[in-house]
C-alpha cells in the first residue's frame, strides 16, 4: 500500500515553484514575439524570457518567476507595432490576463522653423516601459506608421538639417502627430588663450531652462575647435566647456528668444600651470584611474 502511494505521488504533475503569468492575446493575429522582462531596482527593464508564437498561437504562459514586476512586450512585423504590459507578481502567485491590442496608424509631420524638415527620423521611447522605435520622414517631413500602444513618449528627431537631435516629450492619445523643432542655434570655437589655436575633442555642454523645466545636450569640438547646437527652444542658456587640457572657463549664460535666434560664441581657454600630482593610497601604493579634481575659491577649475 505504502509503494503504491509513492509510485502514484512519483507518476504526478509536479506543480513548478515561483510565480506564473499566463496572458491571452487579443486583436491581432501576426506572429508574434513576446519578451517577458523585469523591472529591477532603477526601474531598468531587463529580459528573462523570450517566445514566439505562431499566428495561430494566442496565448502565452511563463512560470517559475520571482517576485517583481514584469513587462509582457509583444513585437509584431513593424518596429512600432509593440505593446508592453505591466504585471505585478508575488511568490507563488498565478497571475491571468489578457491583452488586447489596439491598432491605430499613426501620422504626422516634423517641421523646423518655418519649412518642412525632410529626410530625417523620429526615435519614439515610452517613458514608463522603455521600449522603442524609429519612424522614417519622407521629402516632406511626413510619416505614417503602424502602432498598437498610446501613452507618453520620449521623440528624438535627427537628420541632415540638424546638427544635433532634438528632443521632446510627447503624449500620444490620438493619431497624429506634429513636431514643431524651433530654430533657435548656438554655435561657436573654443581656442587657447594664449595661442588662439583650436581646441580639439572639448566637451561643449548646454541647459537650456524652459518653462516646463530644463533639457540638455552635449557635443565634443573637432579638429577645427567648432561646436553647433541646433534645434534650441527660447529661454536662458548655459553653455560649460570642458577641455581635455587647461582650466575649465566660467559657464557663459544668455538667453535665446525671438529677438535672438543665434549665437556665436568665441571661448577662450587658460591652459593653467601643470602640476605633477602622484596618488597613492594608505600603504604607499600608487593608485591608477582616480579622479583629481582642483578647486579654486570653491569653484572647479580642472
């Protein structure tokens, strides 16, 4: 009787441990890829498990999971036709759901100052579920592409016309789009005080401070010393150079507004006087790849 019951307790299922999703998907029947993923602690989304499904596979199970919160991201034949899922699982929890997609096509137009910005594209992050996809613009600045998911986005525009990309919070609740990119610019060299000569390979960092807060953007000067922000919103700016070599200058403020759409900038930069510094720790050993930093009257110089 006793080896009964074990050969029949052997012979049962055995239930998996950890938690489970089990989803059905709804308004669509393409092949599909479905990405489970894990938000971890800086709200990073991380892949734990991946499936395809056929076309007429509709439903989907992943089991022996943590607890946490994942992400069920369905990717369809187009790089916008995506929709991500949040689901929250406990130990041993069995969470069931269904989603259901939404086709929508979204249209729209990029334009730039007062003409149509051709031949550039659009990269569209969601803000909350991290995935992304790009859009190309025709001759004229117009798209249209396949979607499944609204919500708020994070749109980097680039293309010829734009010396750097631009950047703008947008909310999707309907099916289309506009992109008005200002045509606000700031340019400038950076050279040595002394010599006049350019300064290759400096970082050229700008703030720009709106009314909705403060966007930023970063550039490196070539070999000429030259650096060419463009796409720049009204409002005060704040430009920070940071050579490779010399004294870091003071942060030159200004504002752009419609009186001023441009502004040229000739930055000079003192080379200082170099000081021979070597660091090492408690037990006298030298120690690679620290940072030095040198302050003068609380201000960082170099």
């Amino acid at each position: 009787m006793h080896l009964l019951l074990m050969l029949l307790m052997l012979a049962a299922p055995q239930e998996s441990s950890g938690g489970t999703i089990d989803a059905t998907i709804r308004g669509t029947t393409e092949p599909l890829e479905v990405e489970l993923l894990l938000r971890d602690e800086s709200d990073a989304w991380h892949e734990v498990e991946h499936k395809r499904l056929a076309a007429n596979e509709r439903r989907v199970r992943f089991d022996g999971l943590e607890p946490g919160v994942y992400q069920i991201l369905l990717r369809g034949p187009s790089a916008t036709q995506q929709l991500g899922t949040k689901i929250a699982v406990g130990t041993n929890d069995v969470r069931r759901t269904t989603i259901a997609v939404e086709r929508f096509t979204l249209t729209g137009q990029i334009t730039f100052g007062d003409t149509q910005f051709a031949n550039g594209g659009v990269l569209l992050k969601h803000r909350e579920l991290g995935w992304r996809a790009g859009i190309s613009l025709d001759a004229n600045g117009k798209f249209a592409a396949p979607m499944w998911q609204r919500g708020t986005y994070l749109a980097e525009v680039r293309g010829p016309a734009l010396p750097t990309a631009y950047i703008e919070t947008i909310a999707l609740d309907a099916g289309t789009l506009r992109i008005a990119i200002p045509d606000g610019r700031i340019t400038g060299i950076v050279r040595d005080a002394q010599s006049g000569a350019p300064i290759a390979g400096a970082t050229v960092a700008l703030q720009t401070n709106v009314e909705q807060g403060e966007t930023h953007a970063r550039l490196i000067t070539g070999p000429d010393g030259r650096f060419d922000f463009g796409g720049i919103q009204s409002g005060r700016q704040t430009i920070r150079i940071f050579p490779t070599h010399g004294l870091e200058p003071e942060p030159i403020v200004f504002p752009l507004d419609d009186n001023a759409r441009h502004r040229e900038l000739d930055v000079k930069v003192d080379a200082g006087r170099s000081i021979a510094i070597v660091v090492i720790d408690k037990e006298n050993d030298p120690v690679a790849n620290a940072q030095v930093f040198a302050v003068a009257d609380a201000k960082l110089r170099s």
